[in-house]
C-alpha cells in the first residue's frame, strides 16, 4: 500500500525555521516529481514548491529566497526547508507527487502538518 505521511510542523516565532518531511512508501519515490502545498483556513490549497525528478526547483513567489525543497531518494524522502518565517505562513502543509504528464499521484491528500508561526 503506497502511503505518504507529512512531519516536521510546530510553532515557531516569526524569523524562525522549519523543515518538513514526507516520506512516501511503497512506490517508486524517485520517478515522481514532488511538491508542497499549504492550505490556510478559510482558504484553498495552494502550490508552495515542486522539485521534478531531475531535482529543478520551482517555487511560488511568496515564499522565493525564504524555503527551499529537496528530495532524497535514498531515503523516499521529500524536504521543504522554510526560513524567515513569516506570520501568514501559518497553514497546515501538504505533500504529494506527480508524474511526469502532471497528474497527481495521490487523489487522498495525507494528514498534513500544522505550521503555527506566531510570537
């Protein structure tokens, strides 16, 4: 049974760092183009990063220059470091995959992890 599962959230002052992990089991980790996503309440769910197979970096604006994603395939692991911390960063953060035509891989998101970034 393939499954991901997200880690790494918390509370932290604005400034602060975090890293979050996610780690899928069960599939072939290193033919998919991994992602983050983060969903404030009362808000949609937004694209924060992507790393492809190849490991480019694409990013939403709002976070350039401040979070960086990595991938070890080592490990089935995805990475999304987030520095500079800023209060409207608060939101539960998601992982997926996708393949090489873009189509997520996982139609049930996993639980996510809370990001609290307050003082």
């Amino acid at each position: 049974q393939v499954q991901l599962v997200e880690s790494g959230g918390g509370l932290v002052q604005p400034g602060g760092s975090l890293r979050l992990s996610c780690v899928i089991s069960g599939s072939i980790f290193s033919d998919y183009a991994m992602l983050w996503y983060r969903q404030a309440p009362g808000k949609q769910r937004d694209l924060v990063a992507r790393i492809d197979r190849l490991g480019t970096t694409d990013y939403a604006d709002s976070v350039k220059g401040r979070f960086t994603i990595s991938r070890d395939n080592t490990k089935n692991t995805a990475y999304l470091q987030m520095n500079s911390l800023k209060p409207e960063d608060t939101a539960v953060y998601y992982c997926n995959a996708a393949t090489v035509y873009g189509t997520l891989v996982f139609a049930s998101w996993g639980q996510g992890t809370q990001v609290t970034v307050s003082s």
